[in-house]
C-alpha cells in the first residue's frame, strides 16, 4: 500500500538536496566547531555558511542567529530570555507581557511561567477565523509592556496572523514611548525606557510567507528546521542586535554567550540548505501549486461528505491548510481509520493530539466543543499530488459514512 502523508503541519520529510548537504557532516567532517583545529575549523565553516543563510532568509546580520534544537527552546530562549533580562535590569518595576490565546504550548508554557514570577500576561482574543484584532493589540500596549509575542500562522487552523501591522504598532508606540521621555526635563526623566520588543513564532510561516525581519519590525523571530523539508531537532531564534537577552542554558560561552551547548553541526548544515531552498520565486510557485491542490481538495470534499464543516477560513489561512468537523464522528476516529488505509492525518497539534481535550485553538475561535472533537487537520505538503488527494477523498467519504452509521448521536440528528 503506497502510503499518503498530508500532516505536514506535525513534520515534513528531509529534503534530498538537504540530506545530501548535511551527510559529510557524521563523518568527513565531524569536528566540534569550537575545536581550532583544522577538524573544527571545517565543522565551524559549515555552521558559518548556514548561519549566512540564514541571515540571508531572515534579512539580518548573521551574528543576529542564534542557532537551538528547535522552535520550543528558541519561544522559550527568547520569551523568559527578553522578559527575564528586563527584569533583571529594573527589580521591582511592573512588567506587561501580550501574547494571543492560539499560540502553541511552547509559547503558552513560557508565559505562565512569566505570569508565576509576577509578570502581567495578557491574552489576545480571537476573531472566528482565528486571527487576532489589531485593535486589542493597540489598546494593551502600555507603559509597562516589554514584550508583544504572537505567532505567525496557527499550526492547527492556519490562520496568519497579520505580523507587519502589529510591528507597526509597536514601532509606532516604541517612538511615542521615546518621544514622551525626551520632552520630560533631563535631570528628572530617569534611564531611557526599554522599547517594547516584538517576538513571533514562525514556524508554521517559513514555508509560505515573507520572513523578513525588517520588513515585519521583528525583534526576535523563532523557526525549526523539520517543518521546512529539513532535520528534526534543530532551529534558531532571531536576535535583533542589542536586545536585552538571559541566556537560559549556561555554561559553555557557545552562540556568543546566548544559548550554551555543542553545536548540532549536520542539523544546522541541513537548516541552512532547508532555508536556501526557499527563494521568494520558489516559495510563490510552490504556495501557488499547493493552494490549488488544498482548494479543490476542500471542494470534493465538501460536495461528496454532508455536514462537513470548513473550519480554515481560506481568505486568511496559509496555503496547506485545510481544518474540517465532521459532524457526528470523533475525530479520533477518522484520524485511526485512515491510518488504517495509510493516510496520515492530524486531530490538531501533534504535541497536543494525545491529549483528548478540545483544541485550545478551536475553542477560541468560538466552535462549540462537540464540533471541536470532530475535527481533521489535513497539511499538504510541496510532494503530495492530485491522485493523492482523491485518493484521500474516496477513503475519508468512506470512513466518515462507515463511523455515522454506528454513531448514535448523529443518527438521533
Ligand atoms: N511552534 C509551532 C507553531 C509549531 O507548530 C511547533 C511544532 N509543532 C513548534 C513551535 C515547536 O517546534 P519544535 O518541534 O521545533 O520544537
């Protein structure tokens, strides 16, 4: 049986061009690259040309990468790091925090834990369609916020987030909050006030979207390597020069002091070749192939199954993304008997898939929670084809029919 796999949101397989980059890494060229010898050094060039690549994607000084092992500790690197250096800095001072109610766990963790140490969390609603109001962000912005960290495009639905307004609005009030403090009388105005920094999660974006640190006012920008075609266990966290950083692994001066610990040499030669793949006219064919697949994949979709209900809202989603309920059925359920078919689908997260509790992000969005467990997240990926897709169709019309027929609830409908 020739297996389909459509959870690209989860993980994506390596690309070969990546592999083939990363493979002298085991063993040639196996050096500690903070080792000066000439083992090291070759180690050291290939971290140093991904981390060129990386700077190139991101449109930033390469000493602004910060190379981890993926986007959970560059969210948490850059969360606690940023909040816990202000803090550092200012004992005592109150201390706002604004992130949105559908980030991932590794964003939501870090924040309650800020909300434990006494920071002041702020959770932006969302709208149906999952995406934030730029109004709410404007009005809790305050004199007190340090950090504003919100994701780029939702893991579960899709939904982007709408990233360079909000970083003009936080541009716009960092400039307020400057202009305020120079017209106060020099000897009675205190130290210059920290600017408010901008933090996004951009792991589900890399793929699709514009990346551009400038052009998105981005102080920190968090992405990993597998959900790009690249290994797992490795990602970066972006770094705008001189702002303020608690580095939360010590011990080893590596990254410039701001995250210790060997380097994973082959995973990091393989983000730099995963990124290099993704040039603008590239990611625009790709983005434009994809969508076209997702759409009339929603299309038999929703003309061959009754009571299949769209929860992507397609004018603001990323263009793999396609978030169903079927009524009546757990979505446990379809998710098992395609797997028995070998479709590979997702419930939600993959993080949070084990856990039977409604999705976070459903919830949020207003879907009552009965329709919450209903639902399929189907993630197309740049290999997936047409016969793919109404192959996955034909099985999914079947399973669903198959898992009404026994479902009392729907039956009683
Ligand atoms: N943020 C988002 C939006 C994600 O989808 C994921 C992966 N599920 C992560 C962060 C965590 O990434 P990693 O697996 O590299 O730790």
């Amino acid at each position: 049986m020739k297996r389909i796999y459509l959870d690209h949101s989860a993980t994506t397989p390596v690309d070969k061009k990546v592999l083939r980059a990363m493979m002298p890494y085991f063993q040639d060229k196996f050096g500690n690259p903070s080792s000066i010898h000439s083992f090291g050094q070759q180690a050291s060039k290939g971290v140093e040309d991904a981390r060129l690549a990386a700077s190139k994607f991101l449109n930033c000084a390469p000493d602004e990468i910060i190379f981890t092992s993926g986007a959970t500790e560059a969210n948490n690197l850059a969360i606690k790091g940023i909040v816990g250096a202000i803090k550092k800095k200012n004992p005592g001072k109150k201390i706002r925090a604004i992130t949105s109610v559908i980030e991932h766990d590794s964003v939501l963790e870090p924040f309650s834990e800020l909300e434990r140490s006494g920071v002041e969390v702020i959770h932006l609603p969302v709208t149906p369609g999952g995406v934030i109001k730029l109004e709410e962000l404007r009005k809790a912005i305050d004199d007190d916020t340090a950090l504003v960290s919100l994701m780029y495009v939702n893991s579960e639905v899709g939904s982007i987030q709408p990233i360079r307004e909000a970083g003009k609005i936080i541009h716009k009030h960092n400039e307020q909050r400057l202009k305020k403090w120079l017209s106060g009388k020099p000897a009675s105005r205190g130290e210059k006030p920290e600017p408010v920094y901008f933090h996004t999660d951009a792991t589900q974006a890399v793929n699709f979207l514009n990346c551009d640190t400038k052009h998105n006012f981005l102080d920190a920008l968090s992405l990993s390597a597998h959900k790009i075609y690249g290994p797992k266990g490795v990602g970066l966290l972006y770094l705008k020069n001189k702002t303020p950083i608690s580095a939360q692994a010590t011990g080893g001066h590596h990254e410039l002091n701001r995250r210790s610990g060997t380097l994973n040499v082959p995973g990091i030669v393989g983000l730099g070749a995963a990124l290099s793949q993704l040039s603008a006219a590239k990611v625009l064919k790709n983005n434009a192939r994809i969508s076209r697949l997702r759409d009339s994949f929603i299309k038999k979709i929703t003309a061959r199954i009754p009571d299949a209900v769209l929860n992507t809202d397609l004018r603001t989603a990323a263009p793999g993304h396609a978030h169903f309920s079927f009524l009546g059925v757990e979505g446990e359920s379809i998710l098992i008997a395609l797997d028995l078919e070998g479709i590979a689908v997702s419930t939600g997260s993959a993080c949070a898939s084990n856990r039977l509790k409604a999705s976070h992000v459903l919830v949020a969005m207003g879907i009552p929670v009965e329709i919450a467990h209903n639902s399929i997240r189907f993630t197309l990926g740049k290999y997936n084809s047409e016969k793919e897709l109404s192959q996955a169709v034909r099985q999914l019309e079947a399973a669903v029919k198959k898992l009404r027929k026994i479902s009392t609830e729907y039956r009683s409908k």
